[in-house]
C-alpha cells in the first residue's frame, strides 16, 4: 500500500487477484484496478509518500 496524496489516492497490491487497485482516498471509490500479472510483491509508484 502506498498513498499520492496529490492526487488523494491509495494505491493497493490485491494477491488473490493479482491487480493493483487505485482508491480515491475521498471518496473512497475504485478509481481503477491494473492487472499486474504473475506473483505481485511489490510496486513502486513515482512521487509516492
């Protein structure tokens, strides 16, 4: 997990479906979800905080 908070986003790793799914930190809505392939460990997102 990790947060933009230019943007007011979280951006979360989910395993069991192997997405990376983008959450409005406001709304707390699914703004997009990112299929990231085979075993997702890690993300590095730029200007992450």
């Amino acid at each position: 997990m990790t947060i933009d908070r230019d943007e007011n986003r979280i951006y979360l790793i989910i395993p069991e479906t192997k997405t990376l799914a983008i959450v409005n930190s406001v709304s707390k809505k699914i703004v997009s979800r990112i299929d990231l392939g085979a075993n997702p460990y890690w993300v590095s997102i730029m200007g992450e905080k």
